[in-house]
C-alpha cells in the first residue's frame, strides 16, 4: 500500500519536511516513489505539487493524518481535519469511571429520599 507522508530533513532544531510517497511498510528515511513537496514548520511556508497529488490519491495512495491535516489546510484537498493527538486510554477511562461513581452517589441518594 503506498502511503503519502512527511519525512523528516535539516539539522537539530531546524527540521524541515519533504512530502513523499512510498510503500507503507518500508522505512520512513529509505527510499520513496516521487517527492511531492517540502513544509517548513518554523517559517510555515510550503510548496506542494498539486497535480502529482491529486494523481497519487486517485491512484489509492493514502495519507498520514498530519499529511491529511496539512493539505487541507492549504487548500489542496477538502475535507474535515483528523484528530491526530487523541487522548490516551487512560484519561478516558478514569474520567469513565468518575462519571460512573457519580451516578452511583445519585442512585444512592435518590433511595434515601
């Protein structure tokens, strides 16, 4: 499956990222089909080739949620943003199990009236 993603370019604290498609499986830094574009963080400035994108997504590339957000974002492609940092696990089943000792205090209340 290919995959369209960011892969990590410049010096420590000056990071820059190319825009590229390649196979899911191989590795991040290795060898991808076609560069697609660059996005630089710290200057928010990006230039992507919106043609050869359109072609890739047309022909089942998919993309990484932060490639997702960042091409909507620039107008390449509609759609809704993706939610890349979800809360973890944890977090959600504490506050679960919060708002379950709630309601038990108010079924408990409740029977005592």
């Amino acid at each position: 499956m290919l995959m369209i993603r960011l892969q990590r370019r410049g010096k420590k604290h000056q990071v820059m990222y190319r825009l590229g498609v390649g196979e899911k499986r191989s590795k991040l830094n290795g060898e991808q089909r076609e560069y697609l574009g660059w996005y630089n963080p710290h200057k928010d400035t990006s230039e992507f080739k919106k043609d050869r994108i359109q072609y890739w997504i047309n022909q089942g590339a998919q993309l990484s949620p932060t490639v997702n957000n960042l091409l909507v974002k620039n107008g390449i492609i509609e759609g809704k943003k993706i939610a890349v940092h979800n809360k973890s696990k944890k977090s959600t089943e504490a506050e679960a199990l919060k708002e379950g000792e709630a309601k038990v205090e108010e079924k408990k209340e409740e029977l005592k009236a």
